[in-house]
C-alpha cells in the first residue's frame, strides 16, 4: 500500500467521523460511534505497518481526525452542562 491508500482511508474515516458529530442522535450513541471508530483506527495501524515499513501512524491518526472529532464533542457536552441545558 502507498501514501495515496493511507491518505485516501484517513480521509473516508475523517468524513464518517464528521457524520457522526453531525447526526440528530444522543451524546452516548455519538461517543459509542467514535469509539468504534478510533478502535478500527488502532486496528489499521497495526495493519499498515505490516504492509509498508515506512508508513506513519501518527500521521494517519491526525489525518483520520478521529480525537479532534472526540474532543469537540465532549467540549459541546462541557458547554451544554455548564449553560444548564442537561
């Protein structure tokens, strides 16, 4: 596999990533999602560095935008709590 698969994956995993914080579901089913995610991004990491020595998971990690996504969901819960809306 090449940079162009990596790159081409981390960002279909960036878009599904985006989906889910922006689906009209509860705050656990959001998290649940994201967590499913992250753990087949760990899963890929693995897999990948089978198939390429040079390939970069912490590049891929940051390019799936899967803990940017995560970080900005629990910082709209920590503004919903601390406004009073739950």
């Amino acid at each position: 596999m090449t940079r162009k698969h990596f790159e081409r994956i981390a960002e279909d995993i960036r878009n599904k990533s985006v989906k889910v914080y922006n689906m009209e579901c509860s705050y656990d089913e959001k998290w649940f999602a994201l967590l499913i995610l992250e753990d087949l991004v760990n899963d890929l990491l693995n897999t990948f560095s089978e198939f390429n020595d040079n390939f970069d998971a912490y590049k891929f990690i940051k390019a799936s935008g899967i803990r940017n996504i995560k970080l900005e969901l629990e910082r709209s819960r920590a503004t919903e709590i601390a406004s009073g809306v739950l």
